[in-house]
C-alpha cells in the first residue's frame, strides 16, 4: 500500500509541475512587450528572449501551446525586424529558420518579409513608426 500511495504522489506532483497555456500566455506577454518598444534593439532582444522561452516550456512538457506556430511566427518576426535594421545576411539564416518549421515552404524571402511588416501594421510596434 505505501508504494501505491508514493507512486501515486509522484505523479500527481509531477503532473502538477508541468505548466500550461496560462503560464505560457503570461509568460509570453512579459516577453513581448519588449517587441512592441520604439527600439528595435529592444525589440529584437524580446524575439530572441521568446526563443529561448518556448524551448524552456516545450521542455518542460507544455501540451497547450502549438510550438510549430509560435516558431513560424518568431522566425518570420525574427527575419522582418533584422531585414528592417539592415542585417541582411542574419535575416536569411531567420529565414532558412522560418522554412525549416514553417508547415508554408512556398514563400520567399520577401513574401516572409512583407507578411511580417503587415502582421506589424495589426500590432503597431513603436520601432517601426521610426522610419
């Protein structure tokens, strides 16, 4: 009976560790407002933070966060905002990153470039009211 009731602590603690889509989405926002800054420095160090926090919770075993959109996502805001400060060659390994998870192998560079800006113009970040 005691080896049932520790297994059963084990799991049960175990599965409450895991962390879920709230975590994640208030994880997340904290993140992101960096993006939405005047700077694009700023703006770019958010996006990078993002990478790092979705691999922390992919490895955690978050199941409610679709981990192939947010990276296509990233990838494509990744590749806007280096092509946006003149990095083009940094905005092409983003790029290569946006193919290599995208399920949308067909774009271009520029579709991927243009289709950020206009994701930019719904979220208006203050870096790109600069130029």
């Amino acid at each position: 009976m005691s080896r049932a009731l520790i297994f059963l602590i084990l799991v049960v603690s175990l599965t409450a560790c895991r962390p879920t889509y709230e975590d994640w989405s208030r994880d997340w926002n904290k993140v992101f407002q960096g993006y939405m800054t005047g700077d694009p420095q700023t703006a770019k160090a958010a996006l990078l933070q993002e990478e790092t926090l979705i691999a922390s919770h992919e490895a955690r075993g978050n199941r409610g966060v679709d981990f192939v959109a947010v990276r296509t996502v990233l990838y494509s805001q990744l590749c806007g905002i280096t092509a946006y400060m003149g990095q083009t060659n940094e905005a092409r390994l983003y790029y290569q990153k946006y193919l290599e998870v995208s399920p949308k192998k067909d774009m271009t560079f520029d579709e991927v470039i243009a289709a950020d800006k206009k994701g930019d113009e719904l979220l208006k970040p203050k870096w790109r009211e600069q130029k």
